[in-house]
C-alpha cells in the first residue's frame, strides 16, 4: 500500500540530472514567485487575514481553479486529448489554469508530454528517482536548457503552438493571474462595503479573500500537482507492469482528485478516467462525464479494454 518503500523509492538517487540541467543556475524568477507566494500564503495564520468566506473561497478555488483548470483543461485535454470540447470552453478552461502559476499551457503540456515519453529516464524533467525533492519542486528551480527553449515546445506542444490563442497567452499568462488577485481583493472590499461595514472591515475581508482565496488555494494545489509527479512514482501499487516507476497512490489519488491513480494512467495516457478499479475515486472524471451530459464535452475516452485485460492477466503487478 502507499505507505510502504517500493523499489522505486529504494532506487531515489540512481538517475542523474537530465542532461540540459545547469545544477548551479537558479531560475531565479521561478524561485522567487515560489518563495513569494509560500510568504503570502503564510499570512493566514495571521487572524486578522482569516474570514470563513475565505476559507469556502480557498476549498472553493481548489476545484474551480485545480481541478477544472489543472485537471481536467491542462493534464486531460490538453496534454492527452482524453476529449474534445467547444474551443470557446477550452480557452476559458484554460485561462482557469493559468491562474494556478503552473506555467501557460503551452510550456505545461510539452513538459508533461516530454515527462510521458521518457518517464523515469533521464530526460524526464522531474523524476523522484534522481531525489524526492527534484522530483517534488526542485527541478523548477534550477535552469534546464533542453526544457524551457522553444525548440521544446515545438516538439512536445506543436499542436498548441499553432493556435494563436496558446502563444498569445504564453505571452502574457501573468495577465489572468493578477486580474484575479485584484478580482479577489476588490469583490471582498466591494462586498465589505456593500454590507454596511466599515472600511476598516471591508479593507480586513477582502485582504482575507485575497490570502486563503488566492495565495494558500495556489499553494495547495502546486503542491497536489508536485506530490502526482514525486509521490506517485515512488510509493504506492502497481496494476500494470509499465515501463517506468509509476505507482497507484490512495493519498495523492484523493488528494488530487483522481491524478493520483497514476500507474492507471501511464498505463492508458489518453483515457479520460484514471480510475481503473470501482474504489479508485475521480472526481476529476465524474467532472468530465457531467460536461459531456451538459454538451461540453465530447468524445470522452475511456480505458481501453486490452489495457484493461492486461490487469487481469498480469495480478502480480499489484504487488510490486
């Protein structure tokens, strides 16, 4: 089960860095923005920065702004065309995404695709078999030549560079994330003042909403989305021998609303539904099977039946 070493995890340490790697050459704007935010987000264990509006507006925000935009618009659509849906709704899905400081789609998909195509080898930008902490945040914060040039993206996420949409907002991602901060704030002191309150009071519940609505909601779930690309490959289950590390995690699979499964989906990278066995919960695809009976979205892909009856023939597989 997940709490137990696997050999994955017994084996951290034995791959070397990817090759584009300059371990001694910070990213220094992806450090900063990690550092700030972890600061920001701090404030909430200040009282005068708590509300319980902002408290619904952060667990709020995890499924608005992880789940519908990390999940369901990044990872299955975009990434892996596990659907299809009107273009109309796969842009503001993924102006939902952006919001989340996880990179603009463009950047975020050519590195998930690179990370499928050479899982746990030592191309992939962020395997937990070089440590546990490169494979969580660290390989975000040091610069990696291969990863971050254009050419990378022209290989992985050619099909995202030829819509203007994709580059315009690769551009100008920080646009979407800032207007949601003064969204944030200025809806509370709106609402403040609305109310009756001082603006003492309203300055308090919109800085509230801002924090735990904006900072901690970021914070939670950059660190749900790093424990599927850290934990997951090294602790947990395997239903199917595939060619990397990866690993069913009960944990992150609840935590992160479905990704947690991620044995499953390497696996079957293109089925929308991460879950293979009747207990394995995702939320993140009972999201996509309810779109698709409101008519947004189509062409739903499930697991295909041969990667399901290799299950069937290989049971060893769970125990490794």
């Amino acid at each position: 089960m997940p709490s137990r070493m696997s050999a994955a995890a017994a084996k951290a340490g034995r791959l070397p860095l990817p090759a584009g790697v300059k371990p001694y050459r910070v990213a220094k704007g992806h450090l900063m923005v990690i550092v700030v935010v972890h600061l920001l987000a701090l404030l909430a264990f200040v009282p005068w920065f708590f509300s319980w509006a902002g408290v619904v507006a952060c667990f709020a925000g995890l499924y608005v702004f992880g789940v519908l935009g990390i999940n369901v618009c990044y990872h299955r659509l975009l990434t892996h065309r596990g659907f299809t849906c009107p273009k109309w709704f796969e842009y503001f899905l993924a102006v939902l995404g952006c919001c989340n400081v996880q990179d603009s789609p463009l950047r975020w998909v050519a590195a998930h695709r690179q990370h499928h195509q050479h899982a746990d080898e030592e191309r992939d930008p962020h395997s937990p078999l070089v440590n546990f902490l490169w494979g969580h945040m660290g390989w975000l914060l040091v610069k990696n030549g291969e990863l971050w040039r254009k050419g990378n993206s022209e290989r992985f996420a050619r099909d995202l560079l030829r819509d203007p949409f994709y580059v315009t907002l690769d551009r100008y991602q920080y646009a979407p994330i800032l207007a949601t901060w003064i969204l944030f704030f200025a809806g509370g002191l709106a609402a403040g003042l609305i109310g009756g309150g001082t603006l003492a009071d309203a300055l308090q519940f919109g800085a509230s909403l801002l924090v735990w609505g904006v900072f901690v909601r970021i914070v939670l779930v950059w660190h749900v989305t790093w424990s599927v690309n850290s934990l997951t490959h090294m602790w947990g289950y395997r239903l199917y021998n595939t060619n990397d590390d990866s690993r069913n995690n009960v944990l992150v699979g609840l935590a992160a609303f479905g990704e947690g499964w991620h044995n499953n989906h390497h696996a079957d990278p293109t089925s929308a539904r991460h879950g293979h066995k009747w207990w394995e919960i995702d939320l993140t695809y009972v999201t996509i099977a309810v779109l698709a009976r409101l008519g947004l979205a189509r062409n739903v892909m499930l697991p295909n039946p041969r990667i399901l009856a290799l299950r069937a023939a290989q049971p060893a597989a769970a125990k490794n």
